[in-house]
C-alpha cells in the first residue's frame, strides 16, 4: 500500500532564523514576524505528487520512492483574509524539515497556506525534465485552517503525476501530453536526454481531477519535429493527487513510429507515417506533418526553391526534379525514372526509412485485402476533409462509431453529412491504427485546387512518359487513376513491416 505524508508545521514567533525562540500566543497579529518550522512525517513517499524535491530512489519501480527536501530559496504564501505574505526558507535545505520565516499579513486565526508561493497553473504548460523528479515549483499544496496553527497544520497536494517509463536508442527533445477534452498540452522539454537499455522515468505534473477522454502522449525526437511514438488511454482517466500514474514501460525506437499495420499484398504488410510529407526549401529539409489532419492547403502557392515554410503538394519524383518541387508545368520537365521521396532523410530518420507504394499495393490496400470495403469511409475530422483508413485487424475503441464507405453526393460539405468526428473522438480511432488522409487539392504551377474537395496521393508507379499513377478521393468515391506528373499532388509514405 502507497504511503500518504502530510506536512507538519508548528508556528513560533521568533524574531529570526535562529535558535532562540520567544513563544508568544495566537491569533497572530499584523506585522508579526513568525518563522514556521514544518517537518515532513517519514523520511520518504510513494513517487508521487507530495514531493518538494529530491530524486527517485527506485525508478522504473511501480514502488519507486521520492525522497522528500526542502531546496533552498523555496517559498510559501500565508492568506489570512484578503491580505497575503510570503514565507521564505531560512532553514532545512537539503533535508526533510525546514523553517520558514516571514510577517503575518494581518490579524487573524483563519489561515490559507499555498505552496510554491505565488502558484500558477500556467507554469505546468511548460516544464523541464528532471533525472528521476520533477521541476522546482511545479507541485501545488495548499491548506485552509479556521483556528489557530499553533499547533500545526498539513499540506496536501493539488495537482497530480504521470510517469512515463522509456527505454530505448535514441536522444528526446520533448514529450507533450494533450488532454483532448479541452485540447490543453502540458510539454516536457527533454533537450536531448539519451534514452538506454535501462529504463528512465519522465514525470509530468498535471492537475489533479478526471480526464473524460483519457490522454495522449507523443514523444518527439531531439528535433522537436519527429513524433517518435504515441501513447495514449483513450477512455476516462481520473489523476490522483496521492498516487502516481506510473504507465508501463514503453521502448522507443530511432525512427519515427508508424501507424497500424496494413496488408498490400498476401504477403507484405507496411505501416503510415504519422502525417503527409512535407518540404522546407530554403533549408531543404524533409519531415512528417505534426498531425495526420495537418495539410499546408493555398500556401503551397508560395513554392519557389527560396521559400522559407512548408509545402506539401509535389509534382511526380523523376530523376528531372529535386522531388517534384517545381513550378513547371510541362510534363516533359518530369521525365525519367521514379525517385522515391523516402530516400530523404525525414526529420531524424535515416534515408530508405521510409517508401512511396506502388499502384498495385494501393489497389490491394484498398479493394483486395480482406473486408476491403469495410474499411473505408470519408468523414470529416475536427473540421478537416478526408479519407480514413482502417487497419487490418481493426477494433472499433469504445464509445466511438464508424461507418465504411462514401456519400451519395459530391462535394466539401458531404464529407461532414456522411459522418464527423472531434479532436478526442480521432484520438481514439487513432490509437487503434486509423489512418486519414486529408483532402488537400491539387497544385498546377502556382495555382492550388479543390483544397477540402479531393484528396490526390502519388503512387511510385509511371504511367507511359508523361503520366504516373495515384489514388483520387472525393466525398463520393476513392478510386485509382493517372496523373499527369507535372500536377502537385498529397505524398503518405509508408514503412514495411518484417
């Protein structure tokens, strides 16, 4: 059984951080200069959200222990009505009781105390990862007595703790923890922490209470760009102040995560990307989109080999082009031989992590594959346009309805009409492998097209010279087709799966 402390102070008047002490009496009196000796009952906690400071005696341990400190310079806020003080450590850094000294707001015996001082829940948006702990100033406790305090009083916590435990190859830049009920992230900046073969543990500080849609956790390479894996519970989650939520140990891999497992022939299955490909010219750099709704729409129309932001609409990859990033709209500037787009190092993965199907694959994927036609179906998610994807072995999560197949009608507002799901609604679907592809038009030269209308994604298959193939969706249908190689179209790529 988790141990619970409490924070036990005895309040004296004396006139400094010293070891003479004149008792007086209460209620204290306005002006008063009052040092409280607070001392932690036991010499350790459970890892969980009572701790001041200090370190992880056990981590990776469902029984992992905290051991509690004072650190210095640390801060309490005295309330005695509507007039507050601070109460500053004098005494007790690096161990578990310490004394702090201050002078009482105004007269009274009816006392709120707060830990950190001055707290704000906006300092929990950011924090910054601490070697088996959490940041200074994070952890809320607070007290309201309505008597006197002279014979002590106990602060409880506030706010709440999720461990994660991640073992791996690989060096992190951040973790970012999004509750979907209210879209509000709480970000741990990890500034290149190396994960090992030996777990680590990484706490966040959240406030305590249930989250109705559960919680998604993405963990992003030393880029800030990469989502290496996502984590997530997707159904209602309630987030203790006396416990931590320890979830279970999780390996992370150097190369970004992929999505579900998708048959494209009898015998091979691959995995998506965790969004479309996108391209920055003027840093010729390559990554996945944040998100699988992300999609750069009319900016594309900004495309020169200068642009200094994203693109995500490319003309055929041909041994003629850097990749299909041309203006050009002459198919015979597209000639040669397909040049797939994962031979580019994306974000931090090595180049041939990742390829472009082939026509065949995405035929099988679409209509041959077992219960092909089941698992299919536009919709429009969180306000964008597109076509989902389910996995081969798909489950619908709780709580959460699908239906396959398309509207009878064409046109941006049907997507909708057929069916809609929110923010926290896709989190779900998502953690059980749904892919989507948004519908993010077309390029021709400069001019963008049918932005939220259709959804146009590049096979690695050619077509004749001056054609190539792709698949076209619409509210109405999704289809196979050919494309002239000079049109900027939508790139998913995938990863095989042994």
């Amino acid at each position: 059984m988790k141990k619970i402390f409490f924070l036990i102070a005895s309040a004296l008047f004396i006139a400094s951080c010293s070891s003479e002490k004149e008792e007086l009496s209460t209620p204290f009196q306005a002006g008063q200069e009052v040092t409280l000796n607070a001392s932690i009952a036991g010499d350790d906690v459970p890892a969980g959200p009572q701790r001041v400071s200090g370190v992880d005696s056990n981590p990776g341990s469902t029984s992992g222990v905290i051991n509690l400190t004072w650190d210095a310079g640390d801060q309490i806020q005295v309330t005695v009505g509507d007039k507050s003080a601070i109460f500053t450590l004098c005494s007790g850094a690096g161990s578990a009781t310490g004394s702090f000294t201050g002078t009482m707001p105004a007269a009274g015996s009816s006392y709120q105390v707060v830990y950190p001082a001055n707290y704000n829940e906006n300092v929990l948006a950011t924090q910054t990862y601490v070697p088996n702990g959490f940041g200074k100033g994070l952890m809320k406790m607070s007290t309201k007595t309505n008597g006197t305090i002279d014979g002590g009083f106990s602060l409880s916590a506030d706010n709440a703790l999720l461990g994660l435990q991640l073992t791996g190859d690989v060096s992190l830049g951040k973790i970012v923890l999004t509750n979907p009920a209210n879209s509000k992230t709480y970000t741990l900046n990890c500034s290149g922490v190396a994960l090992t073969s030996s777990v680590k543990v990484f706490y966040i500080v959240v406030p305590a209470g249930t989250w109705s849609n559960g919680f998604v956790v993405d963990v992003y390479a030393s880029d800030n760009s990469t989502k290496l894996k996502t984590l997530s519970k997707g159904s209602s989650v309630t987030f203790s102040s006396t416990s931590t939520m320890l979830m279970p140990s999780q390996a992370v891999s150097a190369t970004s995560q992929g999505i579900g497992t998708f048959s494209v022939s009898e015998s091979k299955q691959v995995t998506f990307s965790l969004g479309n490909l996108q391209y920055h010219p003027a840093n010729d750099e390559w990554q996945f989109a944040a998100n699988q709704t992300d999609y750069i729409g009319t900016d594309n129309s900004n495309i020169s080999d200068s642009y200094n932001g994203w693109l995500d609409l490319f003309g055929w990859s041909t041994s003629s082009t850097n990749f299909g990033v041309s203006t050009s709209t002459d198919y015979n500037d597209y000639s040669g031989s397909f040049v797939d787009w994962g031979t580019n190092q994306i974000g931090s993965d090595a180049p041939n992590t990742w390829r472009t199907l082939t026509y065949d694959e995405w035929e099988y994927l679409l209509n041959t594959r077992a219960n092909a036609s089941s698992l299919k179906g536009v919709a429009q998610v969180n306000g964008v346009n597109g076509l989902i994807l389910l996995p081969d072995n798909w489950t619908c999560p709780s709580g959460v309805t699908f239906k396959s197949g398309f509207h009878s009608s064409f046109g941006a507002t049907y997507y909708a009409a057929y069916q809609t799901f929110t923010a926290s609604e896709w989190s779900k679907l998502e953690s059980a492998g749904a892919v989507f592809l948004p519908a993010a038009g077309y390029r021709a030269g400069s001019n963008v097209y049918n932005v939220q209308y259709y959804g146009y994604y590049w096979s690695a298959t050619e077509y004749y010279s001056y054609y190539a193939r792709y698949l076209r969706f619409s509210s109405d249908e999704a289809l196979m087709g050919n494309s002239y190689r000079n049109l900027g179209h939508s790139v998913r790529l995938v990863k095989d799966l042994q």
